[in-house]
C-alpha cells in the first residue's frame, strides 16, 4: 500500500525515542524515507530508540 510513497522523501517524527515514534521512525526508515526526530530527552534505559538501532540511518 505504501510501498512507494515515502521512497526518498524527507519526514520529521517528532517524539521520535518514545513507543510509537521508535516504530513510525523504524516504518518510515524501511520505507526508504529520510526520517528526522525531534524529542524530549528524558533519560530512560534501555532507550527504545537505541535498542531498534535507529539512530543516523539517513
């Protein structure tokens, strides 16, 4: 359904490190999007967003 829509194009995820941001911010990513985030930095370990590797994939 999606398959194409996001190849290339740039998205901004803001709450990128919570629940649902890590996994839109891991959808967009395997979409081929150039995904950018903007979040709070509240200390939380283990970090979800660190866990899925998302960080500097684009």
């Amino acid at each position: 359904m999606f398959k194409n829509s996001y190849q290339g194009k740039k998205v901004l995820v803001t709450g990128h490190t919570g629940f649902k941001g890590t996994w839109l911010t891991a959808w967009l990513l395997k979409l081929g999007a150039k995904v950018c985030g903007i979040s709070d930095q509240i200390p939380t370990k283990p970090s979800m967003f660190e866990e899925t590797r998302s960080r500097n994939k684009n």
